[in-house]
C-alpha cells in the first residue's frame, strides 16, 4: 500500500470523485452503470490478436477462471498476457510504478520519499540486468506475454488512461494530467519477481529492531530475551535430521559499532515502513501453510498436496487464477501473478508443488563510516560509486537524486533527506541477494514443465530469491521437500546485528551449494509440513537463519494429520487449513484460571477447546486478556516496537511463565515491583473492561468476530479517507475466524488492534489421484475491475472456508464453462 503519511494527493482525487457523486446523481444512472462496466472484458466471441500462429481458446467457469488452449508455448503465453490485461492491467501498471520507483508519476509529489527509497534499492536495475543473463527461451516468453498485454492495450485506446482500460484510470484522470500509459516491457514482468523477493527478504526487519533496541537502553542480554531460540524440544523442524556428506545433503529419514549510527538505522527503519506492502508487512501473519501426504495415509493412494501462503489482504487479491495449456510442455493449473507468465504455484499432469517462505537470512546490514563520497575500508578509504535517477512528478517538475553504492551495496539511510543535509558520520548499506541478477524466472519455466523429482530439483536449483520452502507430489506416488535458494555464508558475524561495512572480516565469503542444502523424499512418517518454521536442527553445519517462525502452526498440522490416520481426503485437508486452534491458550489459560481475578468474565475460559470461530466468546476474551498482558508486561518498550503478538511472543511469555519475578513482569509506571500474578490478574480486569465497553455487559454475547474483522482495501485508491471512493474499491469489514500464529492464519498486531493484517491469500488442495476433483479458491476474485461480478465473488467462500472446484479435465471445463473467447490470429 501507498504509505498512509502520504495520502493528501488521494485524498484531493477523493474529494474531486465525490463532487463527481453529486453530479451523477443528476444524470441517468445508466451513464453511471455504463462508466463502470466499460472495462469489463468480454468472456465470448472472437477477438483478433496479432502475432498468433493459432487459434486460442479461452474457456472461463461461473468465478471467471480462464482456462487458455493453445497449440505452442509463445501463443500461450501470449494469450495468458492478454488475459491478464483483460482483467488486471491497473494493478499491473501500479505494480510496476512501485517496483521502478515512478509513484510520483502517478499520485505526484507525495509519494518522492517513497519513490527515492525505491529507486535507492534499485530493483528495476537489477531486473534490467537480468535481462541480459536468463536464457533466450525464457527472454522469448516474456516478449510473447507482453506482445499479449500490448495487443489488449492497443485494442483499449492504445495508452490513453481512460476508463475503457480501467475505473481507477477515471479516478486518477480527476487531477493527474497528461499520463500515458507505456507499453508492458518483458522487463516489467522480471521487476515484480523483486517485490516478490523484497517482501519475503526474511530477517531483515529484526535485524534493525534488534540493534535499536540494545542502542536505546535495552542491554544485548534483554534483547536476547525477547528473540529466544527456537525451541526444538517443542516444535519438530521440517527436515528430521540429516547431514552433509561428501557435498550433498543427507537426510536422517534415507527414504558492532558505537551509537553514532542509530539516527541512520532509525531513518532506514522509517524508510521500510514506509514502502508499498505488495505481498505483505513483515510481522505476525506474513508466512506460509503446505503440507504434502503421502498416497499410504490417502484414501485414493495418491498424495495430497496442500498450500496457503500468508499475505497482506488486498483489493484483488495478490493471486490470479489460471490453466495454461498446450501440447508443448505447458500443461498446467494453479495460481498466477497478473503481469508474470506461467504458473507460481499448482500443478502440471504429473506433479503439484507449493511454497512456503523458508526466510533464510539473505540481508545484512553494514554500518558505513562515511567522509564526503568516500567510505571506510579497514585502514582506507573507497570511494563510493554514484549514479543520479530523475524521478517525474505528476503536477510539478522532474526531481534529480544521487544514488552512491559502496562494497557493501546502496546506501539505504542515503534516502533520508535530512541524513543527506546533515552529511553525517554514519550510513547503513544493504547486502541482499537479490540485488544481484539471477535466473529464478527460468526456475519457474521449468518448475512448469517438470514431470518428476529430478526434474523439480532441476527447475529448484536455478530458484535464487526469495528463497522458499518447496514442496513435492507427483502421480506416481512420491512426495518431497527441497530449500532452494542463494544462502550466504559469512565469515565473521551471525547476521542477527548490523555488522561493521569497514572490516573485511563481515563479507560474504560463498553461498551454500544447492546439493548441501536439505531436502527429503518419501520420508518413512508418510508427510511433510512446512510453515515457516526451522527448516533442520542445530546440527546442520550451515546457518541458515536465527530468525524462525517457532513452529507452533507446523506442529498443529502435525497433529491433525497424525490424528486423521490413513484415509484422508481432499475435504479432510480443507478442514484442516480451517483449523482455529490457539496453541498459545493451553499454555496461558491455567495461568489465568489460577490467580485471583475481579470479573466473573475469566469463566469463559474455563473448558474452552481453544478454537477461534466467528461466534466465540472465549475467544474474544482470550485474546483481549493477551493483547492487555503484553501491553503491561513490556511497558518499557518504546513506541513502535510494542509487541505484535506473534509467536514470538509466544515463545517470549512461555519463558517468563517459569520466571514469576522476572524484572520483565514489573510495570514501569508505578512504585512498587509487581510479580506475574499480579500483572496476569490485571490484564484479566483490562479486557474484561475493554469488551465490556465495545461489545456490551454480558460476556456470553462476546464474540471473537465482532473484533476480528477484515477489510480488503484496493491498494491505490482503498485508504482514500472519503467514503464514496472507498465504497467503490473496497469490500468489507467482515468477521473472520482464525487468529495470528495459528493454522487458519488471519493475522492481527497487538499493539495496533484486531483488525485482520495477514491473512490466507488463497488455499489449495491438489489430489494427486484425481486432478479434477482438486480444490482451491482465493481471498477476493479473480477480477481487478470494481462492480465486475468476478472481483469479490470468493470472498464469501474463503471467509467461511469453503474449496472451490479447480478443474483439470478438458471436457468437465468445456462443461462448466460459462463463457468461450476464441483469440484468432489477424487474416493475411
């Protein structure tokens, strides 16, 4: 999303579209039906798209999924980029703004900062580098994609931002003038692959909050605290075990500085939050759920593979839905990017795959000691590499900013203009993996077109950034996990503090070889569960990452798969994404029934299942009692890093329960030294207080989802602060059930509320046995056109976690399919 400090350019499109609302009301409403609908795409008939060998025929059900035919990969491709303009083309030009920096090009001067962070990262550059390394295969594919979007650009007015491309181009017409819209380059789709990377970049953000926290009074041994290890005693890694032997992984299964720096890290920390959130804010819900079962505990004898990664909510949601198929290795369905080809996650005729983000560390931190353009290197001095980007601003002049770059990457705190007036000491350098050009693009080609395990670890050796948690079925029965990725290894330093940039000793010495990182296939226990939590044990000679999710989500669907024994179905596996059990409660809530306690609310807790539905009263007041504790036991945290509530904290509270006079437990704000008990009873009172006040005196009509509510807001114009626009593009608040760090993960912070921040952009369950009868559905609608019946018609269904049908079979789609566009090659 656009940074909220930055919405006054909105908000006057906001207060010209409502003036605009006073004179539709004057003309017939058939003009203002027609204004919405001018964009919807057409679903039947024939339309003409130039640079096809073939005919391609599109096939759409009643959720408005295309499924593409085509007889070569170059027309599918240039038919999938069709489509995707059909339905998507505003998000995709936003999406690119964002990742080249050119915000101001659309909403003006207010979106400079952001757009100087953007351009300081560099990920168009990157991108265009990339360009010139990947293979002339997938270069061919990109330019038929985008050969598709330009066809369906030039059939809508050829860059003219009308609303015949979309209803925003309305919108954004009110006060921004002159605004073309440029072609799709190939190199717009491989930009996206790095907001990708950004947003899942892993410990990046606990790195800065680590070393602020010890630079403003914390000790090093009190931030330790609030970080504990991951608690392998409790919560089962993916891979059991295993070794290196040889170069190649063997699984166990054989089946500083001083405190001048802080003001440059605290304006990089403002910087980062300030960035546009295209897949999700790192936090307590930005993760992932896959599972894969093996065909011995199915009742078809095949395996099931289950995927819901964990994004910010959005209008439309981040995924689209699409089958790509033809008679050329491409013969696929799943989940698709709008401005990417191919599919990111699903499954082709022989076998599915799924991702969860491994969040490996793969950023550092450099404190930089700067004089003028020359950066510190032991006992001399660098000079740092400059380059100047001209930033266009919609109603005023072009900016000029000076980017420098050191060993250690761009300089980050370079993007604060008040660090660059002051010219101090001190800057902070980024090392991050994906500023260096990679081929992950060819890794998903051929992630599309693999039929086997071999293949699949081909296609995820090539799979650079983000790295991700891969898992595997195919139809011959097997399943597996592979880490793919470009893992540094470091010389000195663990990467959990930003390290010294003068002292050679930090740099990266190599990168973990892919044969040398885990992996597993057919393990004996019959599954795999991957949710971000410790990919392996403390024996593996690598390091990976300090900076785990602690696993109380992968040790849930442990046990619900363990339970269901050895006939599980499709439906079993939906239930199970569904599942709302606080692993936090049973741990916590004896605590609470144990202390003296004021309110006759603390026997809602008593005999609750720790299930979090939409109706629940226990769960309302649990998580009010958690959101009150944390705010009391770590008072002495300042503003903005206040506890989300994440399984962090979890892990964090779980220490302190066996410590009652830890000085953690005492509240600042009086002059006596309270205990645990103290404060347990206390936070049992505040909550009580709080839901008395917002959702009435009894607490039998509590209930979870009247705080734990969702709002998917478009990511342009959804924050608007004027309700008419907002009413145009945004759908909802409404209740949802689930919570954050549990199964069913609908992510809130604790320092901010309940509102739902993260959530299940989509689930899926693919039935290695039966393709046809997988099942999937995601957080909106596959459509980016407001009022279109397909831009919120899944929510209702995600909302309650129902499966839709993700058809397989050409003849059940042809059957159920509820429109037929036929794109025809223009007549010679």
């Amino acid at each position: 999303m656009v940074g909220r400090r930055r919405w006054r350019i909105v908000r006057r499109v906001a207060f010209v579209v409502l003036a605009g609302f006073t004179a539709l009301a004057v003309v017939a409403g058939l003009l203002a039906v027609w204004a919405v609908r001018r964009s919807f795409p057409e679903y039947d008939g024939e339309r003409t798209l130039p640079g096809l060998a073939a005919e391609v025929t599109v096939h759409r059900d009643a959720y408005g999924v295309p499924q593409i035919y085509a007889g070569t990969a170059a027309d599918l491709f240039r038919a999938q980029g069709y489509v995707h303009a059909q339905e998507r083309f505003w998000e995709m030009d936003f999406r690119r703004h964002v990742t080249a920096g050119r915000l101001s090009e659309l909403f003006g001067r207010d979106q400079l900062e952001t757009d100087t962070f953007l351009r300081t990262l560099g990920w168009r550059r990157v991108a265009e580098r990339e360009w010139g390394i990947i293979s002339e295969e997938s270069r061919g594919f990109l330019q038929a994609y985008a050969d598709g979007v330009n066809a369906w650009l030039d059939q809508h007015g050829g860059g003219e931002p009308s609303g015949d491309v979309s209803l925003e181009y309305t919108v954004l017409g009110l006060t921004t003038r002159g605004y073309r819209i440029e072609r799709w380059s190939p190199v717009d789709s491989l930009a996206w692959l790095k907001a990708m990377a950004w947003d899942l970049r892993g410990n990046m953000t606990d790195e800065i909050e680590r070393a602020i926290l010890a630079g403003g009074g914390l000790t090093r041994e009190q931030v330790g605290e609030l970080y504990p290890p991951y608690p392998q005693d409790l919560n089962r890694p993916i891979v059991d075990g295993g070794r290196v032997t040889g170069g190649a992984f063997v699984a166990a299964d054989a089946g500083g500085a001083g405190g001048g720096w802080l003001p440059a890290l605290t304006a990089v920390r403002d910087g980062l939050a300030d960035l546009p959130a295209l897949l999700g804010r790192q936090g307590t819900g930005l993760g992932s759920n896959s599972w894969v079962i093996a065909g011995s505990r199915t009742s078809s004898g095949k395996p099931l593979l289950a995927n819901d990664p964990h994004l910010s909510p959005s209008m439309p949601g981040i995924w689209f839905q699409a089958g790509l198929h033809c008679e050329c290795g491409f013969d696929l369905s799943g989940f698709t990017f709008a401005g990417v080809p191919g599919i990111v996650i699903g499954h082709n005729d022989a076998i599915a795959w799924g991702f969860t983000n491994l969040g490996p560390d793969v950023t550092d931190l450099y404190l930089e000691e700067v004089s003028g353009d020359r950066v510190r290197v032991g006992a001399g001095w660098q000079d740092l590499a400059e380059h100047t980007e001209t930033i266009k601003v919609a109603g005023g002049g072009p900016v000029t900013i000076t980017v420098r770059t050191g060993r250690n990457g761009p300089l980050l705190s370079d993007a604060s203009a008040e660090l660059r007036d002051a010219g101090g000491r001190y800057a902070v350098a980024l090392r991050w993996t994906a500023l260096d050009p990679g081929r992950t693009i060819d890794a998903l080609f051929a992630l599309n077109r693999a039929r086997d395990w071999a293949g699949f670890r081909a296609a995820a050796a090539l799979f650079e950034v983000p790295a991700q948690n891969l898992v595997y079925a195919d139809v011959a029965g097997n399943i597996g996990y592979q880490a793919p990725g470009r893992i540094p290894v470091r010389g000195e330093g663990d990467g959990r503090w930003p390290a010294p940039g003068w002292d050679t000793g930090y740099d990266w010495r190599s990168y973990i070889p892919f044969d040398e990182l885990p992996s597993v296939l057919n393990p004996a226990r019959g599954y795999i569960v991957t949710a971000n939590q410790a990919v392996i044990g403390s024996g593996y000679p690598y390091l990976l990452t300090h900076d785990w999710s602690y696993g109380y989500r992968s040790e849930r669907i442990n046990q619900l798969v363990e339970a269901a024994g050895r006939m599980v179905t499709v439906d079993d596996v939906g239930r199970m994404q569904m599942d709302g059990y606080n692993a936090l409660a049973p741990m916590l809530v004896p605590h609470l029934l144990r202390v003296p306690s004021a309110t006759p609310a603390v026997d809602l807790l008593r005999g609750w299942d720790y299930q979090q539905p939409v109706d629940s009263a226990p769960a309302a007041y649990f998580n009010a009692v958690w959101r009150a504790l944390l705010a009391r036991t770590f008072d002495e945290l300042p503003a903005g890093y206040k506890p989300d509530g994440g399984d962090r904290w979890w892990e964090v509270v779980r220490g302190l329960l066996g410590s009652p006079s830890s000085p953690w437990w005492d509240d600042r704000g009086t002059p006596a030294v309270e205990t645990m008990d103290q404060i347990l009873s206390a936070a049992l009172s505040d909550a009580a207080a709080e839901l008395t006040d917002r959702l009435g005196d009894d607490p039998a009509d509590w209930r979870w989802g009247d705080l734990h509510t969702i709002e998917l807001r478009n990511q342009s114009f959804g924050e608007s602060g004027v309700g008419p626009v907002e009413w145009l593009f945004n759908r909802g608040p409404e209740p949802v059930s689930g919570g954050a760090s549990i199964v069913n993960a609908t992510g809130w912070d604790a320092a901010a509320g309940y509102e739902v921040d993260a959530v299940p952009s989509m689930r899926m369950v693919v039935d290695l046995g039966d393709l046809d009868g997988s099942r999937w559905v995601q957080l909106s609608g596959n459509s980016g056109h407001a009022f279109s019946p397909h831009y919120a018609d899944q929510f209702g269904p995600w909302r309650r976690g129902e499966l839709l049908p993700m058809r397989w079979d050409p003849q059940t789609i042809r059957r159920e399919a509820t429109g037929t566009l036929v794109l025809k090659p223009p007549r010679t």
